[in-house]
DNA sequence: TGAGACGCTGTTTTT
DNA sequence: CAGCGTCTCA
C-alpha cells in the first residue's frame, strides 16, 4: 500500500519494439493466443477457472507494448490494485519496463484519479473525499435524525438496508420506489421516507464535497456523457482497453467501458460467469453476455483448458456448477492427472474442525508444502475466529485476507477524520465525528455548532469565533490548534501522526477506556503505514480505496499461510485448499434466501473449489455454536449434500490423531458426540455409536443442543427432518446427531 | 443536553 | 458480542 498515482501526464513516443519475442507462441496455446493477438476491436474472453487468464492479460499487455503502443496509451482495469501491478509486474518482466507506465487499476481508483481533474465540471471541489460505507451509514444516521425519521418506528430499515437500497438504485438505474416494490416489499411503507433520504444523502454529499463508491462511477460515467469535450480527451487518450474480472461489472461499469472505446473501439474483456460473486454490488454475471450487443462484431474466444488443478478437483468443481440455474455451457478439461480426490471432513464442532485443519496443515508442511502454497477459505471473516486461535497456540503465522480493515477500527477512524477536515474542511461528517470527542458535546451540540459554520469559507477560522461553551471551550480550543497546525504544510505525514497523537492521546483513552492498549496498537500500525505517504490526499485516497488489512503487518518475507474470504481469494491459487464451515446456516449464508442468491452462494463455493491445485478439503462442523453458546447451525451444507459421492473421500483416520487439543484440550468432551471419522474406528466416545434407536416418523425426540422436536420426515435409512421447538427444522444424520427417544 | 447503564437484536461478501 | 435504542440521573 504505498502511495502509487499512476502517472496521467506526457505521452511518451512510441517505443520501438523491442526483439520481436515469439514468447507469446510457445507459451500460449492457440485460444489464448488468439486473445492475445487481436489487439483491434472488440473481444470478449469468456476464461474458465485456471485457464489462464492472467497469463493472456500479461502477454497481451506486453504484446501491445511490443507492437508500439505506447503504454500510456494502454488502459487496464482490474478489480483490485493488486491485481493491476501484478499484471504490470510480469508485463514489464516479460518486455521491459516501460509497461509501467500502462494506467491500471480498479474502476474506483481510475474514477478518482481522472475526477480529481475534472470534477469541477460537476460542481465538486476537487478536494472532495472520498467515504467507504460506514461513512455512508453515519450520513444517514445524521439525516435520519435531523428529517426526524423512523424515530419510534422499529421496522424502519438499518443504516445498512438504507444504504444498500440507495446503492442499488444508483447501480440499477432504479428509482426507490420502484426498487422497494420490487425487492423490499416489506418497507413498502416506508418508500416515501427512503425517497426523502435518498434526496438528502445526495445533496448532504454535494455539499460537503464527498463522493462515496458508486459517486465515483457514477460521476466517471457522467463526465463523459455530458462533457463531449471530455470525453473527447479520454476517449483519444486510450488507445486500447483492457477489462479484468468483467462478470462482476454493473451496468454503470459496462457504460463507462463503452464510454471510454468510443474512439478506438479496441477494447478486450475477460471473465467468468461461473465466478460472478458480487451481485450485492449491483454487479449482474449476465452483463458479460450482453457485452457483444454493446459492441457490434465482438470476436468471442473461450479459454477452456484448464492448467490449473488435477481432474479428480476439476470433476468436483464442474459437479458443483452443473446444480447451477442458469449457465452457459463451457467445458473445462485439464491434462493433469494424479492427486488425490477431494476430501470431505464433518468434525464435531469448530473447535474440532480448527484442530483437524491445523493438524492437517503441520502434516502437509513437515512433507514438504510450503505455508504459502496452503489456503484456507471461508464464507464470512469471522468464521476462521477459531482457527486463528488454534493456530496461534500451535504458532503458525498466517496472514488473514478479508474481514475488518484497518482504516474500519473506531479507533483509526477517528486520526483519519482529523485529516479528512485538513483537507476538505467542509467534509461536516467527520467534523461531527471529531466535535462528539469532546467532552461535554453531544449530537445537539454538535449539530449546532455546524449549522452555524455551515457556509463559512474557512470553517475553521469561524470554528474559533464561535461562541462556545464554557464546559467545552478549551476543549475546542485545542483542537483548532492542532489542525492549525496541520494545516501549515511542511510537516511530513509521520509528523502528522505524532502531532495527532499529542492532541488525541487522552480522548482516545476516555474513550476506549476498557482496552486502550490494544487499540494503542493498532495506532501504531497505522501510524507507520500513514509514515509511507508523502501526500495527505493520496493516503486519505488509499485509506478508502485500498485499505490496509487489520493486523497485516507488511510481509516480512516470511512464508506463510493464507486465510481468506472467498471473494478475497478471488483470482488467487494454491497447492492446497481447505474450505472450511461449509455447513448448514453458514455456507450458503442463512441469508440467502432467493433462488438469485443461492445460486451466487454456490458460484462462491465454485470460484473457492477451483482455487486448489492439488488438494482440496471440504470441512464442517456439525454444530455451531453462536456467541451465546447455543446452538445456531451445523451440520453439512446442502451444496456439499448433493455432490456425488464418488467424487469425494473421507480422511482416513490414521490420517490424524486427535492429539490434545492446543486450546480447550481439557475441556469436557460431550460424551454424547463421537468425532465422525474415527467412529467406526471405535475410538468415538464410550456412548456415542449407542444412538439412534430405530427413529419414526412422529416421534418425540430430544437432542442435546436443540432440544425436544418432533420427526417430520425421515429423507433416508439415516437422515431425519425434525422440528424443534426452539431451532426450528434441521436435518440430521444419525451417524452424527445423537437423538434420544422421548418417551 | 450529555453520559452512562441496561436490555434487545441480529450477524456476508468489497470498492 | 457489539451496536442499537431507551431510560435515568446529573
């Protein structure tokens, strides 16, 4: 995360080619070849998991570079950053480095560099800042109580709703009204209040000079429609464009593309509709179908031979995929033969399922694998708690993708919006923020005091004309000196910090008083990344664009083991991969619902299982335990329940012993649970394998986590549907529920 | 009007 | 368990 501005400014000259490389041919195959040589018109590259995607990118990259285009002419975008360097990186290995200079990067970081220069033309200030979604949640809480909203109303749509509503209608081009019907029609009454939000979210931003996510496409998409001489410029400017990760654009993306060819038409977009996984960002996996009505005479290539994982692994992924609703056939083969099948693991609970993952991955490591060729992948970040405890007792590093962010603590929040004020001084929601610190200020003070500076044109000189209180004068005293003193440019950013850390060091201990020094911490953590900038604006840019893993201290060099979010892992691959809670109530997520929904669950675990090369390992817990130690879920996930079973195998139990468990080893064993696998082994639990009596349908049975419930339904000789009283209906294995009979 | 205590609820994924 | 809203007291 260092600060990298892709440069904007001088065309260089034509490079001359340099040794015309025949890398391409060889190490190509003749698809990717292909793709790789139509460096005119439109193409569309539909790549299947493993195909080689990147590798084409990075050739064609070099290829167009090679053939004399001048890389500032070149336009990538990527869905990460990250991805965007890497790319240049093998690029410029591959030719040379003039390859740098290609402009790449995601949608969002491009918008914010080419809206910095002109967004004047849409009446922002281009000191505007940019606000990730809890910002956008802290604007609607504000106006929900200034328009006196939802106040007594219970039912009224979270912060969150609210903003994803408002997300959703910007991306879907949608009005609220018509999108609450269609989606939310629980909030149908309160359509009209979402509207008054809407409205006042959109001016809020304006006039405060904020921009959140889809601001920044949406006004990228407007610069160009309503600014012919604009679009003029860019449009001229880049020469040929390349998109990464196209399944998971919306429609405002896909404008935008469009927009942007409009000169050259020479524009190349490559994905996967098997790997859309971001529809709750407006992205739509059928847009990559329409992209050829969106470009006339679209050459279509197929990637469809896999170099990636062995055929035992393929054969899973392609039985998963194959459930799926609606797909376009494309058929994956792969030469690699060998390997093992995949396996399927049902561990007892999380803590068993943290132990038999880690037991594996000391196995694995004293056989030779490296820690970085092993991933573990997940449906949501907190679902590795447990195994991160397991691994730190055992000390395996790892390096955790996804989840809380750095710049998303409280804690860092509150530096970052002393420097937001410093830069944009009208940005009134961190304003709101740093005025709530003080002690004795309240949201009515607070409110007061901005409502009074609201049109100065230096707020902070009228900040220290007003009239404060006597309780809290000092207190905003000192905090207009130190952004005064922020203020005067020549301090270098880690000199901010410190200056920050003067004034900021007792609130922040009033305010965190519990676990100060924990958070102290990761204070100095983000001190030392904000160290790394030379610019204010371009570290607050980062701070929403990119931010900082929390805890990721910058890689030491050493190897280690990757956990990972799904999406996270997206793009990325491994030796060896375990997924891990792949059951019941967490993989598909209990919220996904909607058909729409469960079929981009099951693209998740798709793009998840086709990450392994050579190993692959399909746990779950049978139960799962939620905060307050009741039972919330568990047991195998449906996806996995209607996989073949010739596909897959069970750990053989000599595979792992059950050692003393590295945290709660003394803990009571339930005497009630046998560990599945090691159940015919006989080592399970002394009373374990005397359940299951001959169960009927209609019974009254009790089990030890749920409770009593009744037999609605036996589905095979070993698996029940019952309904308990206090859970629900579950679906239980009798080699794995233990249910007693009631009499 | 602000601060702090208490009790209820709901819990993805990311730019 | 945190992040709400609600309630009470200063």
């Amino acid at each position: 995360m260092q600060p990298t501005l892709f440069p904007m400014e001088p065309q260089s000259k034509p490079q001359p080619a340099r040794s015309a490389s025949q890398i391409s041919r060889k190490a190509l195959n003749e698809a990717q070849y292909e793709a790789v040589t139509t460096v005119s018109g439109p193409v569309l590259v539909i790549a299947g998991a493993g195909s080689g995607k990147t590798r084409t990118l990075v050739y064609r990259l070099a290829h167009l570079v090679e053939q004399g285009v001048p890389p500032e002419q070149i336009l990538l975008l990527t869905f990460t950053r990250k991805a965007a360097q890497e790319m240049l990186h093998r690029a410029s290995l591959l030719l040379d480095d003039s390859c740098r200079r290609v402009m790449g990067g995601t949608f969002h970081a491009t918008a914010n560099l080419l809206l910095r220069r002109y967004c004047r033309h849409l009446g922002y200030a281009a000191n505007f800042t940019i606000i990730d979604q809890s910002d956008a949640e802290g604007i609607v809480n504000l106006l929900k109580s200034s328009l006196n909203l939802g106040g007594e109303n219970k039912r009224f749509p979270s912060k969150r709703v609210v903003i994803s509503i408002l997300s959703k209608s910007v991306n879907k081009g949608l009005g609220i009204e018509e999108l609450v019907e269609a989606e939310y029609g629980h909030f149908h009454d309160f359509a009209d209040d979402l509207q008054t939000i809407a409205l006042h979210y959109k001016r809020f931003k304006l006039e405060h000079s904020l921009m959140d996510y889809d601001d920044l496409l949406v006004n990228w998409r407007r610069i160009l429609e309503e600014f012919p001489e604009v679009h003029t410029e860019l449009a001229n400017r880049f020469s040929h464009i390349m998109v990464d990760e196209y399944q998971d654009t919306n429609p405002i993306q896909a404008a935008i593309v469009r927009l942007m060819a409009a000169k050259h038409n020479n524009v190349m977009v490559v994905g996967d509709d098997s790997q859309s996984i971001y529809s709750f960002r407006g992205a739509d996996f059928r847009n990559i179908m329409e992209f050829p009505s969106l470009f006339p005479d679209t050459r279509l290539i197929r990637l469809e031979e896999n170099y990636r994982s062995t055929q035992k692994i393929l054969d899973l992924t392609n039985a998963i995929i194959e459930k799926a609703q609606e797909k376009y056939t494309k058929t994956l083969f792969t030469n690699i033969t060998g390997g093992e099948k995949p396996v399927v693991y049902g561990a007892r609970d999380e803590a068993t399922q943290a132990r038999y993952v880690a037991e594996k991955i000391v196995a694995l490591h004293k056989a030779g694998e490296p820690l970085d060729e092993m991933a573990v992948l997940f449906r949501s970040g907190f679902h590795s708690y447990k195994l991160e405890l397991e691994l730190t007792h055992r000390q395996i590093e790892f390096d955790k993708r996804g989840g809380l962010k750095l710049n998303e603590l409280a804690h860092n929040k509150d530096v970052i919006s002393y420097l937001r004020v410093v830069a944009n001084p009208h940005d009134h929601l961190s304003w709101n923020r740093l005025l709530l610190q003080l002690d004795k200020v309240g949201p009515k003070t607070a409110q007061n005091i901005l409502s009074r500076v609201k049109s100065a044109e230096d707020p902070l000189a009228a900040l220290r004309e007003y009239p404060a209180g006597k309780t809290w004068k000092e207190g905003l005293a000192d905090l207009l000196e130190m952004l005064e003193a922020l203020r005067q440019s020549g301090m270098s950013m880690g000199q901010m910090f410190e200056r920050i850390m003067d004034y900021y060091e007792p609130i922040f201990e009033r305010l965190y008083h519990d676990d100060y020094p924990r958070r102290r911490r990761d204070l100095d953590e983000f001190g030392r990344v904000m160290g790394g900038y030379v610019e204010l604006q371009s570290f607050l840019d980062d701070a929403s664009l990119d931010p900082p893993q929390a805890g990721a201290l910058e890689p030491d060099g050493g190897k280690r083991l990757v956990l990972s979010t799904i999406h996270s892992a997206k793009g990325l691959e491994w030796d060896t991969v375990f997924i891990i809670n792949l059951a019941e109530g967490r993989f598909p997520s209990a919220q996904a619902v909607l058909p729409a929904h469960r079929e981009e669950e099951r693209r998740l675990l798709y793009v998840a299982a086709t990450r392994a090369r050579k190993q692959l390992y399909l746990v779950y817990p049978q139960e799962v335990m939620s905060y307050d130690s009741s039972a919330a879920a568990g047991g195998p996930s449906p996806f996995l329940q209607e996989l073949p079973h010739a596909l897959t195998q069970s750990p053989s139990p000599a595979a792992w012993q059950s050692q003393s468990s590295a945290y709660g080893g003394g803990q009571e064993e339930r005497p009630d649970y046998s560990i599945p696998p090691l159940k015919s082994a006989s080592s399970a639990s002394p009373s374990g394998s005397s359940s299951a009596p001959s169960i009927k349908l209609g019974n009254r049975v009790r089990h030890p986590f749920f409770g009593e419930g009744v037999v609605e339904k036996v589905v095979s000789p070993k698996s029940l549907e019952v309904l308990f009283a206090r859970h629900g209906k579950k679906t239980l294995h009798l080699d794995y529920a233990k249910l007693e009979l009631v009499q």
